[in-house]
C-alpha cells in the first residue's frame, strides 16, 4: 500500500470520530518552559482539558466560539507573560484573555485548541502522507509497535505499521501554513531552515539564541463519552462565567490577600516622662487575615503584641509607655521608633524571617508581587542573605536583583518547590545562581531540581554556583544524596538540552568530558572531577523538537534505536574511554514526554565499553552479572511499617495532618498475597466533605459519585486502612485513569517482570484533607535484573478531576 494509501486509511478513521482525546507537550518559541496538555476536541472545534507547567501550576482550558478560556492557580497564572508573579488576579476563576495584535495572551500553549479537531487532524495527516517528498522511515518502533513515519511540510505523523495504519502520534511547528494554526501573542518566526537528520527527520531546529519556532506534540485517541460530555459541560460554565483579565488598576486594587498598613498616633514632640505611644494597624487587604505587631521602641524591650485575625478595613491599635531618653538632659533627643507587622501571608510560617529580613530593611512587600508569592519571596531573600552580617548591603541588593530576574522568567512557583522542602543545602549560592536561569539549560537544571525534592522527602540537594572568572568549569550542576531501598545514594548530575536527534551525540560528549574533569571540547584533563563516593549521572533532557519517534519513546524503543543506528554512534562512543575502555559515565539518564529512562551499563545501549571498574563508584545495579543486580526485592526494607505481600512487600506512609493518607509503596512481583481488602472504615479524611461537595457539583446524578480509593490498588494486595485510602472521584479517576494505571503495572508484573511502585497524594495546602491529584511512579526490572523505567499513562499524574471539577475544594 502506497504512503498516500495508509494516510487515507489512517485520516479517515480519525476524521470519523465525534471527539479525540489528546495528550500533548507544547515547546513554545525562545525556549521557553514546556506545557503538557491533556485535551478532548470535538467535531464542532469545541475543547477542554488540562493544562500543567513542568513543575507547579495547573490550569483548565476551554474553547469555544474562537474563543480561550482558562481557569488557573496562582502558580499557573504567575509563569505566564507578561505580568508574571505581579499580577495574580486571574486566579481560581474562568478567565477569557483577550486578543492582542490577533494573538492571544497565552504564550506557554500558543495552540488554537479549537483547530485540533478529528477533521483538521486527518487533513494533515493526508497532507504529510500524501507529499511525494515526504521521508519516510520504514523500521520505526512505537512505544513498542512497529510503525512507519513520514515527515513533511514541518510536520511529522507517525503510523501504526499494519492494517488500519492508526494514527500514533503527530509532531510538527503551528506557527506555519497547516490545518493546525497557531494562538499565541507573538507569532513564530524563524531565521533559518528547518535542520533534518538522517533516518530522524522530524522537524528538528537549530538549537541556537536565534531560533524563534514552537513545537507541538500529540499523541490522539478515540474521546470516551464522558470525555465527550466533558467538552460541553465545561465549554458552557466557561462561557457563561468568565471575565476579562483585571486591568492594570484593577490589579494594583486588589491584593488577594491580607494587607497591613500601620499609623503612628503620637505626637513628633514629647514633653513628659513617661512618654505615651500609640499605633494602630489595618488591614487594607481584601481578605482577613491575623497580624501581629513588631515595635522597637528607646529603652523598650522588643515584644510582639498579637492582634488576632482582622477583617478588611478594621484596625486595632496597640498603646503603652515609654521612658523619656530626653529627660533631665534639658536637651532635645532625636530617636526612631521601628514598627512592623508579620502576618502568614507575607512571611509564611516563622516570625524569623520577618525579623532577619526587616534587620536588614528587606520588605518583600516593596517588591510588587501578589499575596500568594510573598511568602515564596521573603524566604528566598532570607535563605539569601543570612549567612551574611546585617552590615552587607550588597547581598541585600544582590538577593533582591535575583528574585526580580527569577520572576521575570516565571520562576517563583518552581524556587516556591525548592525553598519549602528546606533541603537545598546551599541556598546562599542563588544569588550568583538565579541570574544564570535566564539561560534554557539553567532553567532545565531549576526545573529539575524542583522535582527532584517535591518528589523525593529524603533527597538533599547542593545546586552548583557558576565558577568564578578565570576559575574551570565545575563537573556537575547539582549533587544530590538520597535513600533508596535503605541504601544511601550520592549522585553528581550534568544535564545537557538536546533539541534535535543529530545532537544527541555532541551533548552526551560534553556532559560526559566534564564529568570526567575534562575542559569542554578540549579531551585535556585540568578541570574539576566528581567529589570521591558521587555516581557520575550524564542526564540528557529531549525537548520536543527531537520529534515523537524520541520523545515519546519507551526504555525499549530507545534501547533498540540508541544501540543500532548508526547517526547514533557518537552517543555510544562518548560513554566509553578510547579503546574499548572503562565507562565514562556511572548512569545514563534520558528523559522525554513518555518519562524517565535510565541505564547503569553504557553496553546495554550497544557501547563498547571495557570490563574494568569506573572511577567513581558504581551503582551496585551496574554488574554485568544478573545474579548480582538488586531490585527492590533484594534490598532492604523501608523504614516503617513494612508488610509481605509474596515476594515483595508494601509500606503505607504515616498519616500526615488531619489523620490524612499521604503516600505508599509496593515492590510488586507476582503471586501476591492476596486480593486486598475493602476500606474498613468510613472515618476516611475527607470523606465527609468530598461527598458532600460531590453532591452539591452534580446534583442531578445518580448512584455513587465519591469512591474511598486504594493507592496501592487491591488487586496488588493494597489493603483498606486509613494510610491507603482517600476520597476520589469513582470516574474517571478510580474507575478509570486509576484502573489504566494499575493494569499497565500488570502488563510488566505478567511478563514475570519486578516494579517498584510509589504513589503520593497532592494537596493545596496542610488543612486540606481531599487530594487535588495523585502521583504515580514505577521503575522496574526485567526478569535478567536490568532495571528501566515503566511508563504509565497520564506521565502517572491522576487529577482529581471530574468534568472539570476537582473533588477538593
């Protein structure tokens, strides 16, 4: 069958569905960060769906009528441009951005949503396959299924190899001439040609400062009916809510918030002894919120004075005396009195902050930022400037610069992640390492380590300082220390950006020269070497760009495809020393839109290394020797409440605040030891509220609308106590999303295969008791003890979601 044959096929199976599901990653233009996208279109151009930022900030997307609408968080809300962190107004309600210059204001997914319709989709489709220029690629692997590729006009379709030629995947620029059209402020723009690789010619661009293109990628499949209904349940609320972003005056007005103003009531001049002070504090915020006053007063000892929650516009006023410093001297005495008020909004938790910063007379609310950062903002300055005397005013400066450069990247959310664990060991560096994010691959490394300390409780990290001028290139961006299966681990990552597939080679060369304490296109030795004891980790990040054949592929596809063509040989040659030498990196680590890949013997990628020892110390599930490679069946247990479930074994979390579940792990192999058990109880955190909000959402609905969910499933043995249960949604989350992820553990658990399986509830905040979201992870290893990543759908990200409606509040 011809190319234009199996297009035909595949475009009219697509064209004939009401509605596709989507799942995406949008690279916008000038490197900026990537947005997953989770969408349903249907026929008419109408779509909803999720939008998340790689690290923090979630969105809802509606469209309909030409016409965006979202509804975001704080978070979502303070990375996007132009405002960023200044403007924060939009948050938590339907928005509808207006058009500027006939672009819309969403830069981070400049996708018209409403031209990704089963229709518009097939049409291109048809177009790429129909091209008789089109590079096609016969021996392409798929996420595990044979397919053929072709790639044309800027835009690549990837097909399922057999009869009805499904389609797999799409990738390709909106910002050119297709059915798929661009929404984004400002329009695409390129300065060169497109560059195409050999075998991989998937629109992959130069990755230069000049380069000015965005990148869709998709991943379409059949809308199920609730999907479907979704669409116009949510397009209609939308429509019928939504506002124009505040303006400018608007957003100065309103602080969502507490704020505090304070009034002295005294006279200038003081004539008696004692003398009489007065201050009064309001709250000219637009929400209530409690306050506690600050003074330093002459001869006074410093004292808070606790003023309880105050509403908008009320005051209180705090009044006393003081010794007159001035009497009996028959002179005039100049003195000042200091008065501040520390609230929770503004300084998070500890008071300390507050008085270390106003010490120093750093105010973060002199920095223009909305109420939801201020607490984000005020620890970065005080993490930045307490290991220095009061007396330096230049680290004040330099802190203050820093956090206004962050926020002009939209990275306050992300640095919100870092400062919160309390576990970046070297917080003082981000005033020599935050105005260095402005760069894409230091941005990445922020990113990184973000999710690396939401994700890991145990993880430690030391974020590497740019070398001084004249000093050599340090070896790593970041150290990290850890506990994994009761062993402690230390890992010196580089990470190295590859935005087309011909440059996986020259950056896995770069990563690896200075990890080994080599200068940069140099091969000479003189730089610094990994600390003694740290796993060298070369960590290459695929950006959309590299095309869906690379970025949504599985361990095994990347295995076959790494470890065979030959435009890949300078990747496998970089991982060994000349000759058939030692290994030059102790861990390969890939990561891409279908997860996290990694290897700990470059011969498992076709790498002609020797069998001698590497220099830093080896992971011990690098042995060559099956016999010899741990899983999490041979190492030890978890500290914690720990049960067997056949070979394996299951470890639930302690509860966290209001007796809430909040995480678990299984190291699953089959038999298990059981079938579960149902939830022995209703006293399940949240329960209560979730049915109620649940009812109060969809009044009109029949039969059970909340499930007391399992996060280590039943049918893996989970049982039914309090740390394995939270309310959810019963579909599509428990019976559903939940469900596809359990059966694609299974998948691997049949094929005689170990998982490791970690699930951890999200909430807003420590007196929610309703999960927002559920995060699933799995690693696994083979029945030889090769251990690889599992990937899951959603990415393992379950929103508590149902028709655009999360179950927590």
């Amino acid at each position: 069958m011809s190319p234009a044959q199996q297009g035909a096929s595949a475009a009219q199976a697509l064209s004939a569905l009401p509605a596709v599901n989507l799942s995406m990653v949008y690279a916008p233009a000038e490197h900026q960060s990537m947005t997953r996208a989770n969408l349903t279109v249907n026929s008419t151009g109408q779509a909803s769906g999720t939008l998340s930022e790689p690290v923090a900030g979630k969105s809802t997307l509606a469209w309909s009528g030409d016409q965006l609408y979202l509804k975001g968080d704080s978070a979502f809300w303070a990375q996007q441009d132009p405002l960023f962190g200044t403007d924060l107004t939009s948050t938590g309600h339907w928005v509808a951005p207006e058009k500027r210059s006939g672009y819309y204001m969403l830069d981070s997914f400049g996708v018209n949503a409403g031209s990704l319709t089963p229709a518009s989709l097939a049409t291109l489709v048809r177009q790429v396959t129909s091209d008789p220029e089109a590079v096609r690629q016969d021996d392409a692997m798929f996420q595990g299924r044979k397919a053929v590729a072709y790639t044309s006009q800027g835009w690549t379709v990837v097909l399922a190899a057999e009869s009805p030629y499904s389609v797999l995947a799409i990738g390709g620029d909106p910002g050119g001439d297709s059915p798929v059209k661009t929404a984004t402020w400002h329009p695409a723009r390129r300065t060169g040609p497109v560059a195409e690789p050999a075998d991989y010619r998937t629109d992959a661009v130069p990755a230069d400062d000049s380069d000015f293109s965005s990148y869709l990628l998709l991943e379409p499949k059949p809308a199920t009916t609730e999907q479907a209904g979704s669409v116009r349940t949510t397009t209609a609320s939308a429509v019928a809510t939504a506002v124009p972003p505040a303006t400018s005056a608007e957003a100065v007005a309103k602080t969502m918030g507490p704020e505090f103003t304070i009034t002295s009531n005294d006279a200038s001049l003081c004539t008696t002894n004692p003398c009489s002070y007065s201050y009064t504090v309001t709250n000219s915020g637009d929400q209530a919120g409690a306050a506690t006053l600050y003074l330093t007063l002459p001869r006074v000892p410093d004292q808070p004075h606790t003023l309880g929650t105050l509403q908008p516009k009320q005051s209180k006023t705090v009044s006393g005396t003081r010794p007159n410093i001035a009497w009996g001297t028959g002179r005039t005495v100049n003195h000042t009195d200091y008065a501040w008020v520390y609230s929770t909004a503004e300084y998070g938790s500890d008071p300390k902050v507050g008085s270390r910063l106003h010490a120093r007379n750093l105010q973060p609310d002199d920095l223009s930022f909305g109420t939801p950062l201020k607490p984000t903002v005020a620890k970065l300055l005080d993490l930045m400037t307490k290991d220095r005397p009061t007396s330096d005013t230049e680290a004040g400066s330099k802190a203050v610069d820093a956090v206004e450069g962050a926020n002009d990247q939209g990275e306050l959310p992300d640095l919100g992640e870092i400062v919160d664990s309390g576990r970046l060991d070297n917080p003082q560096d981000l005033r020599d390492i935050l105005p260095t994010t402005d760069k894409v691959e230091n941005q990445r490394v922020l990113q990184q380590i973000a999710l690396l300390l939401q994700a890991d409780p145990q993880a430690h990290v030391t974020w590497t300082a740019p070398p001084t001028a004249g000093g050599t290139t340090p070896p790593a961006d970041y150290l990290y220390t850890t506990t994994e299966q009761g062993r402690q681990v230390k890992r010196a990552v580089k990470t190295e950006t590859v935005r087309s597939p011909a440059e996986l080679g020259s950056q896995a060369r770069l990563g690896a020269a200075q990890l080994n304490g080599e200068q940069p296109d140099s091969g000479t030795a003189g730089g610094q070497k990994v600390r003694s004891g740290y796993e060298r980790v070369l960590r290459l990040d695929l950006e959309p760009f590299v095309g869906p054949l690379l970025n949504l592929a599985t361990t095994q596809d990347l295995e076959h495809s790494l470890s065979t063509d030959p435009q890949f040989r300078q990747l496998r040659d970089s991982l060994c020393e000349p000759n058939g030498g030692v290994p030059r990196v102790d861990r390969l680590v890939i990561v891409n839109a279908a997860g996290t890949h990694q290897w700990t013997s470059p011969r498992q990628l076709g790498a002609r290394c020797g069998s001698g020892t590497a220099s830093a110390s080896p992971d011990p599930s690098s042995s060559s020797s099956p016999a010899g490679k741990p899983t999490c069946l041979t190492q030890t247990f978890p500290r914690g409440s720990v049960e067997r479930n056949g070979p394996g074994w299951i470890n639930y979390a302690p509860l966290g605040p209001h007796n809430r579940a909040s995480a678990a792990t299984a190291c699953l192999k089959l038999p298990v030891a059981g079938d579960g058990t149902a939830p022995s109880t209703d006293n399940i955190a949240g329960l209560t509220e979730a049915q109620n909000r649940a009812t109060a959402l969809f009044p009109l609905a029949r039969g059970r609308l909340v499930e007391r969910c399992h996060l280590i499933p039943r049918k893996f043995n989970g049982r039914g106590v309090q740390r394995n249960i939270a309310p959810c949604w019963r579909t599509p989350v428990n019976v559903g999303e939940m469900t596809d992820i359990a059966n694609a553990v299974s998948t691997y658990l049949n094929k005689g295969e170990t998982v490791l399986m970690t699930v951890a509830c999200k909430y807003k905040d420590s007196a929610a008791e309703i999960p927002y979201e559920f995060i699933f992870q799995a690693t696994a290893w083979d029945s030889n003890g090769n251990q690889h990543s599992l990937p899951l759908p959603l990415g393992g990200t379950v929103q508590n979601v149902k028709s655009g409606k999360n179950l927590s509040p």
